[in-house]
C-alpha cells in the first residue's frame, strides 16, 4: 500500500460525496405564476341588433376573451363589433352619443383578446351588430380574469453532483491504485 496515493484518493473521494450531499439541498426559489379565474363561463346566445354582459373587475388584472361568431342558421363564420367599455362610457354608448371603448375590435369573426384593468369598476362586454340587423348572429364566448402572483416553490441545487459524481469515482479509483500498489523499495 501507498500512503499518499491512498490517502489522496480517500480526500478527493470524501469531497465527491459531500459535494454529492451538498446538490440534494433544498431551496425555496420565488417563481412568477399566472393564476386564471373564470369571468364569464362559455356561453352561446345569439344576438339580434346587440347583447351587452356586465361584471365588476377589480384593478391589477386582465381580462382575456376568447369568442367565435357564426349565422344562426348555416354554422358559417360571420362578424360582429365587439367592444369593452367602463360605466361612464357605457350610458354615453347605450344613450346614442359619443364613447369611447377601451377595447374596440370591428367586424370580427374570431375572437381573442386582453386587456389591462386599470381601475376597479363594472365593465360591459358589447356586441353590436347593429350594422347587420337582419342577420342575426350566434357568439359563442367565454372570458378570463388574470393575474400575476408569486409563489415560492423549493428547488435543488443540481449543478455540484455534477463535479460530485466524477470525483468521487476519481478519488475511488486513485485510492484503489494505492492499496493495491505495492510500495517501491530502494536499495542504496
């Protein structure tokens, strides 16, 4: 037996193993998640000159909206207005004067949408058809509130079993060589 390569091998093989055991530690981490909340659940009506939806929002989020159009009758896709407006805007909108929607999409016939809520109040989901009275028209839609939370999730440390592993098989095989290795002796 040699000392030195023995007593190398058996170091280099102890710091594999604790770098080994030091890589299964646990850390908690911040993680960024986008939680969802249903708004307005998946829905058809149909629409005839428009069809208004209300629901109270509260600020920090987004809406997302998500909505097919079709004719009634044949299934084929067709277009409507859709609009979101706030509470003053909305009586401006329904009393025939001068609006402004916060999100304005003309004549579409697919529907996918967001938009920040700035304040917290009662928003309207608005679909005109007014332009096309005499066809009426199928919405099938459903709506989304979102947000951002963060959450703190436990992760490990993955990366030092990668210089774990290899030496703790170096300082194995090093302390091996110097069992097996018989000891030089000199003659003077």
């Amino acid at each position: 037996m040699r000392a030195k390569p023995t007593f190398l091998g058996l170091a280099i093989l102890l710091l594999g193993i604790l770098l080994i055991s030091l890589s299964y530690r646990t850390y908690m981490v911040e993680v960024k998640k986008i939680k969802k909340e249903p708004l307005i659940e998946k829905s058809k009506f149909i629409v005839g000159d428009f069809k208004v939806l209300q629901k109270y929002l509260t600020s920090g989020r987004s809406i997302v909206c998500y909505g097919k159009i079709s004719i009634p009758e044949t299934g084929n896709l067709s277009d409507i207005n859709f609009y979101i407006m706030d509470e003053e805007n909305y009586e401006e909108w329904f009393k025939g004067k001068k609006a402004t929607a916060l999100l304005e999409k003309k004549k579409v016939t697919i529907l996918n949408v967001s938009m920040p809520i700035a304040r917290n109040g009662t928003y309207y989901f608005i679909f005109d058809n007014t332009y096309a009275e005499l066809y009426k028209k199928e919405v099938e839609f459903e709506a989304y509130s979102q947000y951002e939370i963060v959450e703190l999730e436990p992760t490990q440390m993955r990366s030092l079993s990668n210089f774990g592993l290899p030496l703790t098989f170096v300082g194995l095989i090093i302390m091996i060589y110097g069992i097996l290795k018989k000891p030089e002796i000199t003659w003077m």
